[in-house]
C-alpha cells in the first residue's frame, strides 16, 4: 500500500524506507520501514489523506463484488482476488 500511495513510496520506487542513524558492518547505512503515519498519503484523485482519517478499500468494494457474484463464487483464492494488496486504494 506505502509504496503505490504515499509520495515517499512512490519516489523511492516501493515500501518507504528511513535510516536509522546505524551502519551495518560494512558501513552502509542501516534502513527501516518509515512508520505509516509518516508518509504523505494520497487517494486515487491525488488529494492528500491525513494519516488519522486514512481508510482502505479494495479498488472492487468487497460488497459490490459479493452482491454481483455471490459471497463464495468459484474462482480463484481470496489470496489472489480480493485480499491482495494490489486491489486495494487509500
């Protein structure tokens, strides 16, 4: 989700990273996640979502999908239809 809908995630090119002020080993710097109520996020029409009112929904609204198909249609897995992050917007 943080990396196709918030500014960082897109402008590093996936999941917002920070440094942590640490070097590995080898002296590289050591990354982490960026808290999720850090980042700029954005809905579909490009407005900024404050973090304290972001919600998700599936790109399909689960119930429109369930309405139209039927709560247990065949088909693929939920793992690979509804349940995937790729589905879903802020």
């Amino acid at each position: 989700m943080a990396a196709a809908w918030t500014d960082e995630g897109i402008a590093q090119g996936g999941t917002p990273m920070r440094p942590t002020g640490r070097l590995d080993s080898q002296g590289r710097q050591i990354m982490e996640r960026t808290p999720r109520s850090d980042p700029t996020w954005r809905n579909s029409a490009g407005e900024v979502i404050p973090f304290n009112q972001l919600t998700y929904e599936h790109l399909t609204p689960v119930v429109d999908h369930w309405n139209q198909s039927g709560y247990r249609p065949t088909g693929p897995p939920a793992t690979t239809s509804t349940t995937a992050p790729r589905t879903w917007s802020p």
